[in-house]
C-alpha cells in the first residue's frame, strides 16, 4: 500500500486528492492547519468526512511550527498543497503568505532533507508567477508575477526545484485557475454561482473580457498523483484544463443553467488581476502523459449541480445532473 503525505488536506484541492488517492488505495497522513485564509469550518468537515475512511490519519498542525520528521517514517511520496491562496488578500495580508507559502514550503523541504532523501516531493504552485507575460505560458517563459500572493509561490517554486539540485526528487505544479465542487467562497465561479441562485447581483471586477485556462479540479488532481508516480526531477509543469474562455463566457453558460437572466454588475479590475492566462500544456502532455479531460460546459454544470445542493434554489428546475465529488 503506498503510504503519502498530503499537505492542505481540508482544503479545495487537497480534499478531492485525498478522496482519488483513498479510492487507488493509498494510506495518507493528511497535514492542514485549518487557517482563517477562509471559515475554517469548511475545511475543517471535508477533513473529517476523509477520517471517515481508516486509511486516512488527521494531524492539525501548522506546517511552519509543526515537527513533520515523525510522520513522515514510511511515507513514499508528499503531495505539498498548503499554502494561503488568493491574490486581492495578499496586498494586506503578506505576513500570513510569506507563513504559509514560503515558510511552510522550506519546512516540508528541510524535514524530508532530514528523514529520508528518497521521498518525492510534488508541490502546487500557481500560474500567478506569470503575470502578464505572453500567452500561451511556457514553462521556460518569463515569470512577472503582479501580486505578493504570485511572488510567494514563486519563491516557493524556486526551493522546490534548489532541492532537486541536493539531491531530493522534485516536482511543482503550475495549477491555471481551479473550479469544481467545494470550490473556495473567494472564488468566481463559486461568487457567481451563489449569487445566481439567490438572485442577487453579481459583481464583475472589470469588463468580463479578461479570460482564464480554467482548470477542473478532477483534472487537476489526477495529474497532481501522475506526477508523484514518474521520476522526473527538478522541473516545474503547466497543469491547465486546456478552457480558455472569457467571465462574460461563463456568467452566460451560468446564466443557461440557471434559466432566467442574472444580474451582473461591471466594476473597475482589481489590483493583481491578469488580463489573460493561457497554459502551454506540451511539458505536462511529455511528462505526466496529462491531457484535461473535463470541458468548461461540463465542469461547471458539476460545480452548478454541488452548490445548488449546498446554497439551495427553489426557483431553479432540473437538478438532474450528476454530483461529481
Ligand atoms: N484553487 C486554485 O485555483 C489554485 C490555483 C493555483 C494554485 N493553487 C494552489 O493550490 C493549493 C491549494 O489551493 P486551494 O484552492 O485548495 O486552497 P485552500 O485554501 O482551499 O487549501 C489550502 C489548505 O492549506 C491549509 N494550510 C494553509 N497554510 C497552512 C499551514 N501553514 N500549515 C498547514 N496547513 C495550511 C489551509 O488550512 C487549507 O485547508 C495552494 O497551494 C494554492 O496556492 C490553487
């Protein structure tokens, strides 16, 4: 049975990766800290249903201040995704990411450094390093994050790979935009989505033409667990779900499963927006054998179906479509 680390259980992302690796019959120690970057609660009960499962081990500890050196005896592979996410908070709140991102990061490094060098090390970082370079990103491509949130995963990236450099089996992942159930409250779709249901006015910081590579999270973890399995060191990879649309794109698909109008409000960008993100996927298709499965229609009819269940409608009809995680 592989035995694995999984940083950020209670988290967006970390939660659907710890359901896929229970589902392939992995045994995890699951680390998150259940910080205030969001209600705690939230994270708090994806982390409790996963220690419904007796192959899943709870440990509610900061990575910064935690002892890790213990619970990684045994362990194969960790999968780093704790981190504070978000870009508008990080202009004011840039001690709590240099914590999380930074320091957290170093810490997995330096205790897997100590335990046992063989362990392999898969980390999340984020298209925010590339800012407003030119789309399609290329891993090899200028990285000009416009956020403290963007340069925090960076400077986390560039440990990530340093260790390779001593030794250690490395490997970070530039996720493009995550949606899908559970999706963060600080999210768009998510915002969207809540507000739809209630009827209320939805808030669009700028002309909604700006697109993204909008990734589903199902994608999103079965490359995260590919790239645990392949031996490759040192490198970063795209992981992007191959959707680039615009928000006036989706607020419309919105919109159709919605089946009435929505209100949506447009309002000047918002510092440390990028204009267009846009990920060149041939590394991770070479490498990880990644190519995204889920189209945009589709992920966020999943998304749609979650949190209608979650924030309810009595207005809206339908209901059939099928709860993916
Ligand atoms: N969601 C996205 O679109 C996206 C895009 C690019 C990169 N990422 C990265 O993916 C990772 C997961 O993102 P998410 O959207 O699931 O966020 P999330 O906030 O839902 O999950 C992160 C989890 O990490 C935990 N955590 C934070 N700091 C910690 C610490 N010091 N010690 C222990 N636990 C800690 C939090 O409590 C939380 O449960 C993050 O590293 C993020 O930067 C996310």
């Amino acid at each position: 049975m592989k035995r694995v680390l999984v940083t950020g259980a209670g988290g967006f992302i970390g939660s659907h990766l710890c359901d896929l690796l229970l589902e392939r019959g992995a045994s995890i120690v699951g680390v998150d800290a259940f910080t205030d970057s969001y209600d705690p609660q939230e994270k708090r009960d994806r982390a409790t249903k996963l220690s419904e499962s007796a192959d899943f081990h709870l440990i509610e500890a900061d990575l910064a201040s935690i002892d890790l050196d213990r619970y990684l005896d045994g362990v194969d592979t960790v999968y780093h995704l704790a981190g504070r996410a978000g870009v508008r908070s990080s202009f004011s709140d840039f001690d709590k990411y240099q914590s999380d991102n930074i320091v957290a990061t170093r810490k997995v490094i330096d205790a897997i450094k100590r335990c046992d060098p063989s362990i392999r090390l898969v980390a999340a970082s984020s298209s925010s390093v590339y800012g407003n370079a030119p789309v399609p990103f290329t891993e090899g491509g200028a990285t000009e994050p416009v956020s403290p949130y963007g340069w925090s995963k960076l400077e986390a990236e560039r440990m990530i790979i340093d260790a390779a450099q001593d030794g250690l089996s490395t490997i970070a992942l530039r996720y493009f935009t995550v949606y899908g159930p559970r999706q963060r409250p600080d999210m768009g779709f998510r915002k969207f989505i809540k507000a739809a249901l209630a009827n209320e006015p939805i808030e669009i910081y700028g002309d909604g033409n700006q697109s993204r590579d909008f990734t589903y999270v199902y994608d999103i973890v079965e490359a995260t667990i590919a790239a645990g399995e392949v031996s490759d060191s040192g490198l970063v990879i795209n992981i992007g779900g191959g959707s680039i649309v615009t928000i006036r794109h989706v607020l419309s698909l919105i919109e159709a499963m919605l089946g009435r109008p929505i209100d949506v409000r447009y309002g000047p960008f918002a510092k440390g927006d990028v204009m267009h993100t846009g990920a060149d996927l041939s590394l991770a298709k070479r490498v990880l054998s990644y190519s995204p499965r889920s189209s945009i229609e589709e992920g966020i009819g999943h998304e749609f179906a979650y949190f209608k269940e979650v924030f309810g409608d009595a207005e809206v009809d339908g209901g059939e479509m099928e709860v993916v995680r």
